[in-house]
C-alpha cells in the first residue's frame, strides 16, 4: 500500500513553485538574465531546426556549431517553439515546473534511502530554497532538464539493483542515452553505472550480467547514429567537439598561465601557436585538427602536472562553493559582467586581497557572493555529515552510490568549475544532508528496510 504524501509537501512545493515563478517574471522583463554563456548557440540551433531541419548555426564559434553541442536541449528549444511561444519563453515554463516537481522526486528519493518522512521534507525544502537551482531554472541551458533526468537515471539504477527486470534494463539505458544527448558529460555514466552493476551484491547472478550488457549494448546504439553522423561531416568520431577546446585551452592552458604567471588569455595565444606550428585547421580535417588539439593539451598538462592538480582541486571547489560561478552578476546586470566569482579572486590574490578586489568591482554582487558562498558551506557540510552517518547504515550502499555520482559529475569538469555542473547534482546532495538530521537513525532505518524487502 502506497504510502500518503504529507501536506507540508505541498507547501515545500508551493514555496518552490513561487520562488521560481518570481524569478521568471524577472528575466520575462529583464530577457538578457536569462542569456548564459552557452545560450546563444542554443538559441541559434533550435531556430536553424525550425527553419531549416539542420542542425547547424553560424555563430561566432571556433568549431562548426553542430560539431560542438549535442542536439537534446536545442530539440526541447525547437519543440517549445512550436507551440508559438516567443524564443523561449514556453521553454522556461517547463524548465520552471520541472524545477518546482524535482522537488517531490526528492522527497521520495530521501524517504526510499531515510524511511522517515521528516528527513525526506527536510531534503525537499534545501532543493526548493536553492539559489543555482533556482536561478539555472529560468537560464536558457539545459542544467534543470539534465537535472531531472539525472533524478530519474537514480530511480532507474535503484530499481534495477532492486528488481532486474528487464523493462527496467532497458529504461536504464534510455535515461543514460538522454542525458549523453543533454550534455556530453555524461558520456562515461554507463561505464559508471556498469561498474556499479558489476560489483552490487548480485553480481554473480548471470540474468543480471546478460541485463547489464544489453542496457550497455543498447546505450551504444543509440549514440551510434551521433557517432556516425560527426564522422560523416566533421571526421570525428565523438560526441563533441568541445572536448578537445576544454582539454588544451581550459586543462593545458590554465596550467601553462600558473606555471609562467601569465594570463589565462596569454597561455591560450602560446598554445594555439604551438598548435598551428604542428597542424593547421585550414590544411587539415576538423576530426585531426581536434586530435592534435588533445595530444598537445594533455601534453601540456603532464609537463605542468602540479599546477594542473592545484587547478583541478580548485575547480571542484568552485563548483561546489563559489556563488560567483552562477554568474549572479550577469543575473543582475546582463552578460559581460564579472564572471570569476569570489572563490577564483581568492585564490588568485589572496584572501583579503581578493575580497578587496570583488567589493571594489560591485558592492551588491559581492554580498550575494557572501551569502551564496556561506549557503553553500552550509548545505555541503551537511551533505558530508550525512554521507559519513549513511555510511555507517545498512543503506550505504545506496549512500555510496549518490556519493560516487556526485563525485562523477563534479570531478569530470576540471579546472573550470562553475556553479551550473553543480546544480544536476545538487538534488543529490539534498538527500545527503538530510541523512545528519538527528531524525535519521541508521539502525532504526536499516531495521525497517530490512523488514519490508522480506
């Protein structure tokens, strides 16, 4: 019998649904809030779609844009356009209600690990009240659709580990699908999950090793036509060309720029000029034009190695702490504005320096980096006493689980952290931090679970 949802849910809901619907009315009068980084190029491909049934756009852009994004949010663009909405004002909508019901998947993801009702709100209240979270809903990017779908991914896994049915096998590999056509990042989640999989305590049941390589097998073909068709046009065989840019110029570049203290922007000229020194793109395909790209960026970064670990580590803390990475300047003021954030000027200069340099730059931006930054030490140092108690529970399985996912999609940017990386994730983090409520009791907990899987 299916347990009855609280009515405290409903507020939780309802808070989140306002919170949301505020800041909507803010950037549907205020159109260049909602404009991120990668925005424009999404824009452009949905429009192109539309139009033309390509999928491509000429944008300023180093590489083709087609060979660049994958074509899941700039379909749900085209889509939302069809229903005669301006450029993305439906889409936003959606983005905004998927938002407010990531909300309820919370509550019974938390309550599926917790068993408890009052940790389950507790989780559902951080997502609703979550700045990123709230902020990414109403940007035209595709954090809170890959948001979702890393949710229902989770779902998917955990009912699989539970039940290895079959229809679940292959829904697994349909969510994994998704999300590599939301954001190439999750490109190596099913080797992530196959691993998973493979060491669950049914991994000598041979049923769930034939699942496991069918989901696997399946996942494979429905990236293979993606594959085929970069191959065919561009001569690469991968899923986006922004792999290689972020290897040479993001990995090799930020470690070059620490290691001779010259700027980001200094290193970035000093590679491409080693980089046309061995090939250049006007003599050569883009497919081996990109390849000497990642040779020469992984060299770099082997040649500087600790300077690229330090860059590493900080980027995971940017992503994980830094408000400054969800571009709250350009929330208040429009694109160009101060994007470093408070976490990156510390780091550069210092601590006092670096505070006196962003409240030099704007007074307001600074307190909401205060702020932010202070949320977010909060929300993961509860996270962290969670998943240290739901490792001592008979749940930690399932406690690892999260945690290695959340690791996955915080590690794999690198250097440059942002807060957006962190958003798909935070979710995740909510049910952690509800494991330290004092309502949690792994013993009692794990007692009840026990009883119900017999």
């Amino acid at each position: 019998m299916r347990r009855q949802l609280p009515p405290a849910l409903a507020k939780i809901f309802l808070l989140a649904l306002i919170l949301r619907v505020l800041a909507l009315f803010y950037v549907l009068n205020f159109p260049p809030a909602a404009m991120d980084g990668d925005s424009a190029e999404f824009l452009a491909l949905a429009e192109r779609l539309l139009k033309r049934g390509e999928f491509e756009a000429e944008v300023n852009s180093l590489f083709p844009t087609g060979s660049v994004r994958t074509p899941g949010y700039p379909v749900f663009l085209a889509a939302m356009s069809l229903f005669g909405a301006s450029r993305y004002a439906l889409a936003l909508v959606v983005q905004m209600l998927l938002s407010s019901l990531n909300v309820i998947l919370v509550f019974h993801l938390t309550r599926r690990v917790t068993g408890g009702e009052k940790a389950a709100l507790f989780a559902s209240l951080l997502l609703a009240i979550d700045p990123s979270t709230v902020l990414y809903s109403v940007t035209i990017m595709s954090e809170t659709l890959f948001t979702t779908g890393v949710l229902l991914f989770v779902f998917i896994l955990l009912a699989f580990l539970h039940n290895r049915r079959w229809l679940q096998a292959v829904a697994l590999a349909l969510a994994m699908a998704v999300l590599v056509y939301l954001r190439p990042i999750a490109q190596f989640l099913p080797l992530l999950a196959g691993l998973v999989l493979a060491l669950s305590p049914h991994r000598r049941d041979a049923g769930m090793w034939g699942k496991i390589v069918v989901a696997g097998g399946l996942v494979f073909l429905l990236l293979v036509p993606w594959l085929q068709r970069n191959q065919e046009r561009y001569g690469f065989r991968g899923l986006s060309a922004v792999t290689a840019f972020d290897v040479l110029y993001y990995g090799g570049g930020m470690a070059l720029a620490r290691e001779q203290g010259t700027s980001w922007d200094a290193a970035q000229d000093t590679l491409r000029a080693r980089l046309h020194e061995r090939v250049h793109p006007d003599s050569v395909a883009l497919g081996d034009y990109l390849a000497e790209m990642q040779r020469l960026g992984i060299e770099t970064m082997l040649q500087h190695l600790p300077a690229y670990v330090w860059l590493h580590v900080r980027g995971v803390l940017a992503t994980l702490f830094d408000p400054g990475r969800v571009n709250i300047a350009r929330f208040l003021y429009g694109p160009g504005h101060a994007r470093e954030g408070l976490l990156s000027a510390v780091a550069d200069q210092g601590l006092l320096p670096g505070l006196v340099a962003v409240l030099q730059r704007d007074g307001k931006v600074a307190l909401f980096f205060l702020l932010g930054m202070v949320w977010q030490v909060l929300f993961f140092a509860l996270a962290v006493a969670g998943l240290w108690k739901g490792l001592r529970s008979r749940h930690k399985g399932v406690v690892m689980l999260l945690a290695v996912i959340i690791f996955y999609f915080i590690f794999l940017p690198g250097p440059f952290g942002a807060a957006r990386f962190r958003v798909p994730v935070t979710p995740l983090l909510a049910v952690l931090a509800a494991l330290a409520l004092p309502v949690f009791s792994p013993l009692r907990v794990s007692a009840e679970t026990s009883g119900k899987q017999r």
